[in-house]
C-alpha cells in the first residue's frame, strides 16, 4: 500500500509539475483572470460530490468556516492570479521552481506573523534558495526579469495560505471548506477578469488548459493527495511532492522548447536543495505536513 500510495504522489508531482505547461499556454493568449475563474470554478465542481451529506441531519457550516473560507479563497485569489500574470513573462520551469519557494517561505511567515521559533535550517535554506532564485532568474547577471519577481511574490501568498489552511482550516470539515475557497477564489477572478479582460479568447488550446488544471491539477490531484497521504509516511511525501518543481522543467523542455543555461540549471538545484532542507529538521521528527498550494 505504501509503494502505490508513493507512486500515486509521484504522479501528482507530474500532473502539477506539467499544469505550468498548460497555464504557460493560457497565459500566451493574454488570459490571466478569467482563465483562473473558470478553471477554479470547475474545479469546485470536481470536488463537490465528495462533500456529500454530513451527518443526519446534514451538517451547517459554522459562521466561522465561512469567514475563514473567505479569506483563504482571498489569498488564494491573490496568489493565483500574480502567478498566472508571471507565467505570462516567464517560462514553465521557472514558475515552477519558484514557486516552490513557498515551502521555504511558510517558516518566515510563521516567524512574523506569529513569533515562532525560526529553526538555523530554516535561515540556511532561505540563503541558499535566494542564490538559487538569482541564478534562475539572471542567468547571473543582475537582471530580474518581471515574470520571475511575480512568482516569487506568489510565493509568498502561497505561504500564507498554507499558514492559514494550517491555523485555521484544519478546525473545519477539509472537504467543504476546500469547495467553498475554490468559489471564492474563481469568482474573485472572474469578477476582475470580466472588468480587465472582457472575452475569453475560447479556442482547443485554451479550453484544453482550463480542463487539465481543473480535472487534474486541482479536481483529481487534490482527491489523490489526500488518500495517498494516509498510507505514506510525512516524510516520503514530502520529498515526491517537492519533485513538481522538477517536472515543471522537464514539461518545459519537452512540451515547450524551454531552454536552461547550465548556471540556471544550478540555480534549480540549490533551490531543490533548499526545499528539502527547509523540511529536514520536521523530517527528522516525523511531523511534517506536505501541503501543496491549491495552485499549478
């Protein structure tokens, strides 16, 4: 059961890794909110039958799940929407990569926010992926180019939703609450995207893209994740999960003719290298939580 419990988040880890690929499409036709609110809003859908009745009678949600609903939808909102804008100017693997930064960033966020202990490892994995981010980024020169600065700062907007959903969330039932800041986050996004964007640019290319990353990326990732966690050690799924950012790359390259200068290729692997890092010290406990961003 473990083994096909990790192969199973192997192959999440494709399915987010390659979903840059299709949001990169999307974001070649210059659609950017209105892509984020159908997409997110079919993937409520996706989820919803899994909510089903609770209890008997069924459950109601208590006033508190809809505000903090809300709020994660908001941040969700924002961080989708500055990472399909960087998307726009920056490539698959880049997006991916750093992205993937959220996980470096969550113990900051923790710090700040709520004072708590900052762990050595956590500072070192900063450092290093900050070097992996320039390197990634300028090819080592100093130019930061836009799209990147947009990921990064997705980044952060991913670790604060991942503090939220951890602080917050986890008091309420994971499947409601999970449709309920997909709707909010969708129709934030359609809302501004029917004020900047007007259209939808319809064609095969962009509907195949709203249907992977709602079907699989967010619908049927989302459902796999949660079982394969259950029959997998924190510690294995951490690490396969990690692997999206890598994927993200090779999809890329194979799908795309993205291409990395061999500096940009050591920039990826520092900011592996501090992805894993930043989780070690948990790892070693055996108390890590492998949360994804509801993005890619």
């Amino acid at each position: 059961m473990r083994l096909k419990a990790d192969l199973t988040l192997l192959l999440v880890s494709i399915i987010w890794g390659s979903a840059f690929v299709a949001q990169r499409v999307a974001g070649q036709m210059g659609s950017v909110y209105l892509f984020n609110g159908v997409r997110y809003l079919l993937a409520a859908l996706v989820v919803l039958p899994f909510v089903g009745r609770i209890g008997n009678p069924p459950y109601r949600l208590p006033r508190a799940q809809y505000k903090w609903m809300f709020i994660a939808g908001f941040i969700l909102f924002i961080g989708s929407a500055l990472q399909q804008v960087g998307v726009v100017y920056t490539t698959a693997g880049n997006a991916g990569f750093i992205t993937a930064l959220y996980v470096v960033l969550v113990p900051i966020v923790l710090f700040i926010g709520w004072r708590e202990r900052l762990h050595w490892l956590a500072l070192a994995a900063v450092g290093m992926a900050v070097g992996g981010a320039y390197l990634l980024s300028t090819g080592g020169r100093f130019e930061v180019r836009a799209g990147d600065a947009l990921e990064l700062v997705s980044a952060l907007f991913w670790a604060f939703h991942v503090v939220v959903l951890g602080k917050f969330a986890a008091q309420f039932e994971a499947k409601s609450f999970s449709v309920g800041q997909l709707i909010v986050c969708g129709l934030l996004n359609l809302v501004v995207g029917l004020f900047v964007e007007k259209s939808l640019p319809l064609n095969w290319s962009l509907a195949a893209a709203i249907a992977y990353t709602a079907l699989f990326s967010l619908g049927l990732c989302y459902t796999l994740q949660i079982w394969a966690q259950r029959h997998t050690p924190p510690a294995d799924a951490a690490l396969i999960l990690s692997l999206e950012s890598v994927f993200a790359v090779l999809a890329g390259w194979l799908l795309l003719d993205e291409f990395l200068a061999p500096i940009q290729i050591v920039g990826c692997a520092l900011i592996f290298a501090a992805v894993v890092l930043s989780q070690f010290k948990e790892w070693t406990s055996g108390t890590i939580s492998a949360s994804h961003p509801p993005g890619g």
